[in-house]
C-alpha cells in the first residue's frame, strides 16, 4: 500500500478563508467548554437527586410493580397495564 500512495490524489475543495479568520475561527477555550459541561453535571446532579428522592418515597413493592410491567412491555409491545392511559389517536 505504501507503494501506492502517490497514486492517489483527490482534489480537496478549500474554503477561501482567510489566515486571521481562520485563526480566531479555531481559538480554544475554556469558557466555552464550561457553558457546556456545567449544565450537563447540573442535570446529572439533578436526576439523581430525583432518583435518590423517589426511591426513599415509593415502597419497594410500588419499584417492583413498575419494573414488572416494564418488562412485560418489552416483551408484549402491545401490552397496556390497567393504570396507563389509552393511545391517543
């Protein structure tokens, strides 16, 4: 193969962008990465404060009830429990 790497030229498209375009273009930061990655742990944080908040108020048996018809769901997709609400049209 690397005998043949001379053979192939592809014609690649270049945008015409300039150098000091170019270069502000692709500047790193840090301040862009943290308005991304702050909300992404606040809503982690969040969910799981949800989880930990349900699990101490619902009694185990209510967990194993929802867990059951879950899993009949996914084996009986057209499987409706008594309590869920009909398919809307």
């Amino acid at each position: 193969m690397a005998d043949h790497a001379g053979e192939f030229k592809v014609a690649w498209y270049r945008v015409p962008v300039d150098r000091q375009t170019m270069r502000e273009l692709t500047r790193r930061s840090d301040g862009k990465g943290l308005l991304q990655v702050v909300p992404w742990l606040g809503l982690l944080v969040l969910t799981g404060a949800a989880a930990l908040y349900a699990g101490k108020r619902l009694p185990l048996a209510a967990w194993r009830e929802i867990i059951a018809i879950l899993r009949r769901q996914e084996r009986e997709p057209g499987y409706q429990h008594a309590c869920a609400l009909p398919p809307s049209e």
